[in-house]
C-alpha cells in the first residue's frame, strides 16, 4: 500500500455556513484541511470589520484544537479605500456575487460595470487584495459561465494589477480565458473534475449533485481534468463545499451545493493518481 504525504492542504473556496450547522461541518474540513478561504454570504453577509473578526472566532470555536486558518473574506460592496486599509489585515480576499445568482446572494452586484466598480477595484489593486468572483451570467443555465467570460476579460484588461479569480470554473471556455491573462486565476472543485450534466440529470434527477455553476460537457470536464493534473500555477483546488440541511436538496425546490469536505482529499487523490499525476497533486492543492 503506497503512503501518500500532503503538506498543508488548502481549500481555496469554502462553505462553513454558521450557527449549528458551522459547528457540525467545520471540524470535517479542519481535520484535513490546513486551511481554507471562507465564503461571505451568510444572512445577513459579511460585510464589516467586526462581521469579519465575530464570523472568524465562530469558526475557530468550531474547530477545537484543530490547527486550521480560516481566511476570511468580505462580501463585496462598494467600499472606500479607507475602510478596505482598515479590514486588510483580516481579510485574505473579497467576494463578488451577481446579485441573485446562487445561493445567500440576493444583495450582489446588479451590473458589473468597470466604471461604476472602479473606485473599490482600484483600491483592491493598490492595497493586494484579490477579488474572487462567482462568474454567471443569468441567462441559459448551460451558457451562464461562457457568456460571463467577457466580463472576465473586460476587468483583466481594465485592472491589470488586481489579481482576479474566477470560482469554480467548469467550461473548457474557462480553462482557456485563466491561461489568457496575467492577473486571472482559477479555483476548481472536485465534483466538477469527476461529474458531467448526465450525472446530474441524466436519468433519475440527483439533487446531492446539484451545483452552481451545474455540471456541463464530458469536453469541458476533460480541460478541467487536464488543468488540474498539469501543476499549472493558474488554478487551484476550491471544493466550494456547500452543505445544506437534507430537506433543502431533497425537495421539489432543490438547494444548489455540493458537500464534499470530508472527502474532497482521497477522491483527489484517486483522480490524480488515475491520471498519473500524483506529482502534481501538493502543487494543486497548497
């Protein structure tokens, strides 16, 4: 039996939710995660200083004697650059959500315009705080990330120094914009490496695999499988683990979200060694 040592995985993109249900999942990602970049939209979402240092001693008394550093992030709003000096020591990011788009993000940004995000954005970039972001559009649910791909390059181009990651990418339309531009980066979850859409709905309806962005193409899965496997510096493991309760996925209205902390390293680990790659796999994960 081979031994395998990972060194300090993180998982760049995660869901601990808070109250009990923070408490019951967060000790699942600590037990093998190092750390993690913590997600915003909780109700009401993270959006102060003192919302961020209250949500971060939450986890922390979660976790228990668990060695494990929550990143924390803020939901994006238009903030001054005066208050962004004032959080940057306790933030590692901001997150950006289409208002409406997924789940809890019901107060996101109506329209992403250059002009009107310029002040926050440009005080992002002189301050080095990354800007995560949730790339759908609200159109077909198919076409949703590729049609957000010019978006992805209009802020590329227009803030060449604020260093941009695109969430959970699952096109191979992705893989190419992250390779296209300096400052763009990717995270990739594990169910998007492993399911297509025919997983989710292909015969009898799957709601523990039901996602946003939803799974798409065997093509689309391949480019982000040989991303992945590749060790390039571009993109990296976000498992956008996103538990809810039983009776909120099945439903007739089902949850988006896939929870897969508990198991988001061995089934990596599988993949990578499937693909023969097992030497890339510390690079994608820390």
């Amino acid at each position: 039996m081979q031994t395998i040592t990972l060194n300090n995985p993180l998982d760049m993109h995660l869901h601990l939710r808070d109250d009990n249900m923070l408490k019951l999942i967060a000790p699942l990602s600590s037990k093998d995660f190092s750390g993690a970049l913590i997600m915003p939209n909780l109700v009401p979402p993270i959006s102060t200083k003192d919302e961020v240092i209250a949500y971060k001693k939450r986890i922390l008394d979660a976790i228990g004697y668990d060695t494990f550093n929550p990143m924390m992030t803020l939901f994006f709003k238009p903030y001054s650059k005066e208050f962004l000096q004032s959080v940057k020591d306790e933030i590692s990011a901001i997150k950006l959500y289409p208002a409406g788009i997924t789940t809890n993000s019901e107060g996101g940004v109506e329209t992403i315009d250059t002009v009107a995000l310029a002040p926050t954005l440009n005080a992002m970039s002189e301050l080095n705080i990354p800007l995560c972001i949730h790339g759908e559009t609200n159109g077909f649910v198919m076409d949703r990330e590729t049609e957000f791909m010019s978006v992805y390059e209009e802020l590329a181009i227009a803030f060449p120094k604020l260093k941009i990651i695109m969430e959970h990418i699952t096109t191979k339309d992705a893989v190419k914009m992250v390779q296209k531009y300096d400052n763009l980066y990717a995270t990739i979850t594990v169910q998007h490496l492993l399911i297509t859409l025919d997983d989710v709905a292909g015969g009898m309806l799957q709601p523990h695999l039901f996602c946003k962005p939803i799974a798409k193409r065997y093509e689309d899965r391949e480019a982000l499988v040989k991303i992945a496997t590749s060790g390039n510096e571009k993109v990296m493991f976000g498992s956008d683990s996103a538990p809810h309760p039983k009776s909120m996925k099945e439903n007739c209205g089902c949850a988006a979200g896939v929870f897969t902390a508990p198991i988001s390293l061995q089934v990596l680990t599988q993949l990578f060694e499937k693909n023969n790659a097992l030497d890339k796999l510390q690079r994608f994960i820390s």
